[in-house]
C-alpha cells in the first residue's frame, strides 16, 4: 500500500540505482510525492543491467523494485535527464528539490597506441557486461583478453566464457595478493579456467586495420609511488605480446557527465566531478542535491544506499527549513550513552559460519544461473541462531 502524500513539495530523483531509489523510498516515507527518471528501461542501475546472473539474479532486483514502486514511488523509464530535459528543468517544472544519482556507468580508456574507435573486436568492461545482461546477442569465440583486475573485469572475464569464448586470460597491474578484486571471485574465475596474469601493464593494442590481433603488455613493477599515489613503474626490458580475438578493458568506471549542458552552473571540481558537501550531500545551487557513485566514483552498493538514506534526510530538512548539523548513524559509530543492545565479545558461545554450497565450476560456466546454491531450511535456522554482534558501541572515554 502506498505511504500517504503529507507534504506540499514534490522531489525528483535522477537514476534509478541503488542510492536513487534509497533516497526515493525514504522521501517517500516520510509524506513526498516522488519521481524517479530512469534513461534504462528497467531500474536497478548497474545491479539491474550490468551484475551477472551468475552473481545476482535479477528477479532478487526486481523484488526490492516491485515494493519500492508499490510504496508510491513513480519510476519514469526511457525518460533520461540531459541537455534537453536538464535538472534546472525539472527545478522549473514545480520539484521542490533534485537529487542527482545516475551512477558511475562510463567506462575508462587506457589511452594506449592502438586503442582506436570502431575495432572489431575491441570491447570495454561496462558496456560488454550490459550488452550480455539486457539481451544484445554477444557471442564471443577464440581467445579474449581482459584488462583489469577489480571486480568487473572478474565478473567481465567470467561472463566472457559463458558466451563462448575458448580461453579467456585476465592481465593487472596488480601483483596476484594485491588485486583490488575480491579473493573469492578470483578464486572461483580461477576453478571457472579463466587464467590470471599479475603484474602485467597494457602497452599497447595490436590490429590489422579492422580488428583486433592482440596486445602488448610491459612487466608492471610496482602499482604506487612512495606517496601511495596511482602511479605505475614499468620494466622495458620485459615485453611481451599476447594473440587475441577479443580485447575487453575494464580498468575501471567514471560518473558520465555528458548529461548536463554545458552551460549547468553546477559547480565543478577540477576533474569534472560535482563537488557536494559531504555531509549534506547538497550542491551549490539550493535544492540540487547529489550522491552515490555519481560523486563518490564506484564503491559498495552499501554506501551507495547510505548515502541515498543520508540524501533523503538532508531533502527533508532543506524543505522544511531547517539547518545545522545532523548525524546518521550510517557508519560505524561510538555511542556516548550506553548500546543496550550491544553485547560484549565473550558472552557469546562462537558458532562457525555455514558454508555456501557452490555449482559445480564444469556446470556454471555452461550458463548464467547462481553460483551459490544457498541454504537448506535446517542450515538457514542453524545460521539465524549464530550471534550477530552490532557495531553501535559503548563510550568508554578511551
């Protein structure tokens, strides 16, 4: 059942991902009439048209879209917010407040020789994975290249088998323990077959004019400078180059800024991102709020919802008039009144986590169901009795 419209002011949310529709829901909750302006046609951001179902089925997705909606939320699909529908518009068109959420869903080039537009062959981390998730027929055969190694170029190399290819090999910077990409989702690329180079930077793309043969990769000593700074050492002396039918980049994601005009008197900073204030999320225009991966760059769906919640607060009291600082309780936070419902670390007997069953890796990579088998209903009720301590924690002055 629909929450009761109670308040005057309507707000308007720009992208339907994680943080949009968190900030849509609770908005809505507390009285507004909110739309949400979707360009996709389905809701859900990356979760929704670029997660393989291997990793997180869809209808899980829909689910939590099906009830967002169902709390009277309006979703506009096929609606983007751009150069001729701008955000100043919808200010215009009677929103008492914009929260812009359109995500981090532009690929990153590497800006090597041979990295040329239009390659047969030539493919980059997001736009593969979407492609394959919203039904393009992508069928991939031979040998293909991944470059990257976070998450996506994990989950990119291993949908690439899943669509055909006979040898799929993943090159990084990063030496193998220092992957920024998750130990278990290498793992299981690594029992999937998919073959992983560390240590190993792009130099260059090789094609014969049309497509693409391969690529040539230089020995990657270290990551970061002494400052801890991105800022890769390479050795020369090591080259070497790699045939290939297919190239994948998937070196990482950027908000994609093409969707404000040129003229948006939103302010900038240096590196095009949108400056907010971080506790507020607001901008510099009153009533223009951003968040999520659109300003933060891509992160955990976690803070992308926290920061939606955060969103929703800050809109509220905006609307209302209210100023001054505000907490939430969306991090891990000291209490200086006592967490009654903390418990201490040794009054719980510690009970070993369930392990996960796992698909056969001959099996999984033949499609794209689950890989997690999940629980039986006997291990569920064991799991739900384990103790599960909170992170609100006591004050105690030290």
């Amino acid at each position: 059942e629909p929450f009761p419209v109670t308040r005057d002011y309507k707000v308007a949310v720009v992208g339907a991902g994680p943080a949009g529709l968190t900030c849509a829901y609770f908005l809505a909750k507390m009285g507004y009439g909110v739309t949400v302006f979707e360009s996709q046609p389905v809701a859900g951001g990356m979760l929704g048209i670029t997660v393989p179902e291997f990793r997180l089925p869809r209808q899980v997705i829909q689910q939590e879209i099906d009830y967002i909606e169902s709390c009277g939320v309006e979703i506009r699909y096929n609606t983007p917010i751009d150069a001729g529908h701008t955000v100043d518009d919808l200010m215009n068109e009677g929103y008492g407040a914009v929260f812009i959420a359109a995500g981090a869903q532009a690929s990153k080039r590497i800006g090597i020789p041979g990295e040329e537009e239009g390659l047969e062959g030539l493919h980059y981390g997001l736009s593969f994975l979407t492609g394959v998730k919203t039904g393009r027929e992508i069928a991939l055969a031979g040998r293909v290249l991944v470059v990257g190694g976070g998450n996506v170029a994990i989950d990119v190399a291993r949908t690439a088998l899943r669509v055909g290819a006979d040898d799929v090999q993943l090159f990084c910077l990063e030496a193998r323990d220092e992957m920024p990409a998750w130990k278990k989702e290498v793992e299981e690329a690594i029992e999937e077959g998919i073959v992983i180079n560390p240590s190993w930077g792009p130099k260059e793309i090789i094609h014969d004019g049309e497509k693409v043969t391969g690529i040539k990769f230089v020995r990657c000593t270290s990551v970061f400078d002494m400052e801890g700074n991105f800022n890769p050492a390479f050795d020369e002396n090591e080259i070497q180059a790699v045939e290939a039918d297919h190239a994948i980049i998937s070196i990482g994601q950027a908000p994609d800024m093409s969707f404000l005009s040129e003229d948006s008197r939103l302010e900038r900073a240096l590196w095009g991102a949108l400056i907010v204030d971080e506790k507020t999320l607001s901008t510099n225009i009153p009533g223009i709020f951003a968040g999520g991966d659109f300003t933060t760059g891509p992160t955990y769906v976690i803070r992308a919802i926290a920061s939606g919640r955060r969103a929703a607060v800050s809109i509220d009291r905006y609307l209302r008039g209210e100023t001054g600082d505000f907490t939430i309780l969306d991090e891990k936070t000291r209490l200086a009144e006592e967490a009654k419902l903390a418990l201490d670390e040794d009054t719980g007997e510690e009970k070993r986590r369930v392990p996960v069953e796992m698909a056969d890796p001959k099996d999984r990579v033949r499609d794209f169901r689950e890989v997690e088998k999940g629980f039986t209903e006997d291990q569920a009720l064991y799991e739900a009795t384990r103790c599960l301590r909170c992170d609100l924690e006591e004050d105690r002055g030290e």
